[in-house]
C-alpha cells in the first residue's frame, strides 16, 4: 500500500502535537502534512524557538509518526508577485525561515502555493515578480537539500500541471517540482486530467486527495469541504493512470474538519472511500 498522510486541519486545533501525531497514527496514517497558512497563529510557527521544535520533535520521536511535508499558503497573504515590495521581501523572509524549519524538522517537501498574487490584481509583472522569488527560494531550499513542490491551484495562475511545467522550464531545478491537488486539476474543464499527470509524471513528488465541485459558465466552482464522492473526481480512474505511469509518490488525504465534533468519523469515511479505489488500482 502507498504511504497516505492526513493534513493537520483535518485534526482539532487547540491540540497539543503528541495528540496530534498519536490521533494520526491511531486512524491509520503513516504522516502528518504541517499547514503554515496566513493566521497570525500558524505564521508565527515560523519563529519558533529551539524549546518548540524539540518539543515537536519528541512527539514526532514518542509517536513514530513524521511530518512529511509543510503546506506554506501562508503565501496568499504575503504574495512573491505583489506590487508591493514589502510584501515580496516579507514572502522571501517567510520562504527561507520555512527551509530552516523544515531542515530542522526533518521536512522533505514544502508546498508552495501556487498564487502569483491572491488578493490583488494579476498582470505581467505580478508573474515576473512571483517568479523572481521562485528562483531566489529555490537557491536557498537547493543548501538544505529541500524541494519546493508547486500546488496546482484553485487560481487561473497555476490550476494545471501544464503551467507548473512552463515555470519549470525557466527555473530548471531537481529542487523545483509539482504537487498535484487532483480535486483542483479535475475542477477546472479546460483540463484533461489524465493527460496532465502523464505529461507532468516526472515532476509529482506528492498528490493531495479531495473532491471538488467543477468551475462551469455560472459557478466558480467549490474548491473545499465537499465529501468525498459529491464532487467531480474521478479518482478510481486517475488512481489507474498514476499506477500505469508508475507515480511511487505519497498521497495526502487534505481535509478541514478539525473544527467540527465529528471529524474522526469524517476522517474515517474519506479513508473508507479512498483506501478501497487506491487498491484496486494496485496502490
């Protein structure tokens, strides 16, 4: 069976990481993929003091369950392709204290969210600034031996592998690759979404699993909290298509239910749904 990690907002918020790790372990996951979003709360997580990282580390030791990745979104709020140059050096800053945590951690993967910008307007210059940064991110992730894994997005910027492969040919690194979100990928109806992930293969270092509602002429599309089986993902058909294009990588159940008082049973019903599909393709 391939290595299946849960995302911490699946998971109650005001728990401490021993609880947090042994519920993982508990529901039958083998990781925990880390969120560093754009709340004061989670950003601050990249300050964190020797005392909190070894902390963390002792959980990570007493539970036997690692953190495989850190899902940086924190991006949206302080964007690499705002106008604002402010804001570019603060994303910078964010993106090199990010490596740091990771290398400290034993972090393999940083998400980078896919956004040039998300609250302003996009044009060319916000695309040349988003990938200024990229390059600068990547010089400093390629010292500490981390990838920077590119999230195909809920945003017209980066909503196909196809796109992630345009900036790739720029920025032509082993420390820069794609993290697949196939309910984003499926979501969007100019995609072809098996054909995206057999051009993209070599690039796919993680595949995130959610459903999603399509973006259509008279909606926008629903990017999140869709249960599992109402969206429009045909997962046993892409689970085949990854197994057939020999994809080896981890997959990542993304959830948010950690807020509600029944989000281990949420959490089971997804691994019901999913768990039986991924077999059958011969994962």
């Amino acid at each position: 069976m391939a290595r299946i990690g849960l995302y911490e907002k699946a998971l109650p918020s005001g728990w401490s990481w021993q609880e947090r790790l042994d519920a993982v372990k508990e529901l039958g996951f083998d990781f925990l993929e880390l969120s560093i979003d754009e709340s004061e709360e989670r950003l601050a997580r990249l300050d964190w003091t020797n005392e909190q990282i070894a902390e963390l580390k002792e959980a990570i030791a007493s539970s036997g369950i690692a953190i495989h990745s850190l899902c940086l979104s924190g991006h949206r709020r302080f964007p690499f392709g705002s106008v604002d140059i402010k804001k570019q050096e603060k994303a910078l800053c964010m993106m090199k204290k990010a490596i740091q945590l990771a290398y400290r951690l034993g972090i393999r993967i940083i998400q980078v969210a896919g956004y040039d910008v998300y609250y302003e307007k996009k044009s060319i210059e916000t695309r040349e600034a988003f990938i200024r940064g990229l390059r600068a991110s990547i010089k400093e992730a390629a010292q500490f031996g981390i990838i920077l894994s590119i999230e195909v997005m809920d945003d017209p910027f980066m909503n196909s592998i196809r796109k992630f492969m345009e900036i790739k040919k720029q920025l032509p690194s082993p420390y820069l690759q794609v993290y697949p979100d196939l309910g984003n990928l499926s979501a969007w109806p100019e995609n072809n979404v098996a054909i995206e992930l057999e051009q993209g293969i070599e690039y796919i270092t993680s595949i995130h699993l959610k459903d999603t509602q399509p973006v259509t002429a008279s909606s926008k599309g629903k990017f999140r909290d869709v249960p599992f089986g109402q969206g429009c993902v045909d997962f046993s058909g892409l689970f085949k298509t990854l197994k057939r294009v020999n994809y080896e990588g981890p997959f990542l159940i993304e959830m948010w239910s950690g807020q509600d008082q029944d989000y281990e049973s949420q959490i089971l019903q997804a691994k019901d749904y999913l768990l039986p599909k991924l077999k059958e393709s011969g994962f």
